[in-house]
C-alpha cells in the first residue's frame, strides 16, 4: 500500500480542525483533548507518517498485530494504547508492551494486569469499558456493577486507574450520539464524587468526534478519518507491509 504523505497531513489537518471548532464553540480548551490515532488494519508505514506529523499516541485492538507493528516502528518512541478485548491469557504481553488499557471490564483482567505489570515499567493506565445501551458490544462493564469494579481496580498497587472508556451504539443524529456520551460522563462524575480522582473520557470515534468533545471527551479515538478506510480484514494487515502473508 502506498501511504502518501500528503494525505495523512491533510486527514490531520482536518481532524484538528474539527477538534479546534467544537472546542471552541462548547467552551473547551482544545489542548484538552488528545488525539489517539487508532491504527489497527493499518501498516507500520502509516503510523511513522502520523510520528513524523508529530502523534505520539497510538492505539490497537489486536494484540498480534498490534506487536508486530510496535516492533516496526520501535525507534519512533511512541506511546500505546489497547482498546480491543482483554483475553486473560493476553493480559502479560499486554502488561509489558501497552501504556494505557481503555477495555478493562472485570476484576480478573485488572488483577492480571496488575500483577503481570513489569516493576521497570510505570503504573498501567486504565480506562474501564462501560457497556451502555442494550445493543453495544458484549464488552464492557454494567453501569450498576462499575462502581464496584472502579474500587477494586483503584487499589491494585501496579494499576492506575484514569477514567472510563465506551463505544456505544452507532447513531446518526448529534442528539443521540450526546446522549450515550452524557451518560458515561455522568458515571464519571459520580465516582469522582466518590473520591476516585479520574480525568479522563475515552469516548468519540471519526463519526462522532464532536458529540464526544461537546460532552466533555479528553481522549478522542480516530482511525478512518485520519488513516482511510481499514482492510476489511485485519489479520491480513502484514500484506500490506510488503511481509508476504496471503491477502
Ligand atoms: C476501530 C476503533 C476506533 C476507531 O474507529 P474509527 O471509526 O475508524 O475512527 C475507536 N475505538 C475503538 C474501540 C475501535 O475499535
């Protein structure tokens, strides 16, 4: 695939311009929302693009691909992000290589992360998924069950607990797309309100980036929008990269 420069500065360029208005118009500091480009289905060539254009963070859903890719592009000193399903027999590559985990959804997987987090490395950092809305993906924590999950997570000792993540329904109108972001914005409030120190949203994707940041997003996860349409298949992404497995 060939990855044109010109493109990712100007895919950039217009995601920044989206960030910057909303802000703008809700009242928002735009340095107050970070930009996690999500480059899953997409090769180590387009990551190094986005480097070079100054992202620093970057996020995966795949933890094979997502390992062949950091080692890639391992001189670019990036900072990562899982945001797929945590399996727990995943938890130790995942405690070793990411820096932040936005899909924690049950105690175990944070135990494990906990324990499998390496003494070298910083505290993990953590979003907890929250399943909202009765047709989202399997993932995620119930709302009534998450406070107890947010303080058992709070006290393992390798774990950083930062905020709650969700990836709701899709929907076609802003209102509606407010609507799931107010709620998990509200949950994080109410466990401030509890003494948990969170500071972080994990919420807007390429279609709702606005709603997102209207509701008060600090973490804004873009993958088409910045990279273009994914390969349908992401097992598949090593041939891309000129790797030679089939396509
Ligand atoms: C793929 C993915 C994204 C990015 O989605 P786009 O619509 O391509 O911006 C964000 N979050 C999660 C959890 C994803 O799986």
């Amino acid at each position: 695939m060939l990855i044109r420069p010109q493109i990712c500065a100007e895919n950039l360029a217009r995601v920044r311009a989206r960030i910057l208005s909303t802000a703008t118009a809700t009242g928002r500091n735009p340095e107050s929302v970070t930009l996690l480009a999500v480059s899953k289905g997409q090769p180590p060539e387009a990551v190094r693009q986005f480097a070079a254009l100054g992202l620093r963070d970057f996020a995966e859903n795949y933890l094979q691909e997502a390992l062949t890719k950091m080692d890639a592009v391992a001189d670019a000193a990036l900072r990562w992000h899982f945001i797929g399903p945590v399996q727990s027999n995943k938890t130790a590559a995942i405690a070793e290589r990411f820096a932040w985990v936005h899909t924690v959804d049950r105690p175990r997987i944070a135990e494990r992360l906990s324990a499998q987090r390496p003494h070298y490395a910083p505290p993990l950092k953590i979003c907890l998924q929250v399943k909202l809305g009765s047709e989202t993906s399997k993932s995620g924590v119930l709302p009534a069950d998450l406070p107890a999950l947010a303080a058992s997570v709070a006290r393992l000792p390798r774990l950083e607990l930062r905020g709650l993540m969700c990836l709701p329904p899709p929907e076609t109108t802003r209102d509606r797309q407010r609507h799931w972001f107010a709620e998990l914005a509200g949950l994080a409030s109410l466990l401030r309100a509890q003494g948990l120190p969170l500071d972080t949203l994990s919420m807007g994707m390429s279609t709702d980036l606005e709603a997102a940041i209207e509701e008060g997003s600090t973490l804004l996860r873009i993958g088409t929008a910045l990279f273009g349409p994914r390969t349908s298949d992401p097992g598949s992404i090593s041939s891309l990269d000129g790797t030679g497995a089939p396509s």
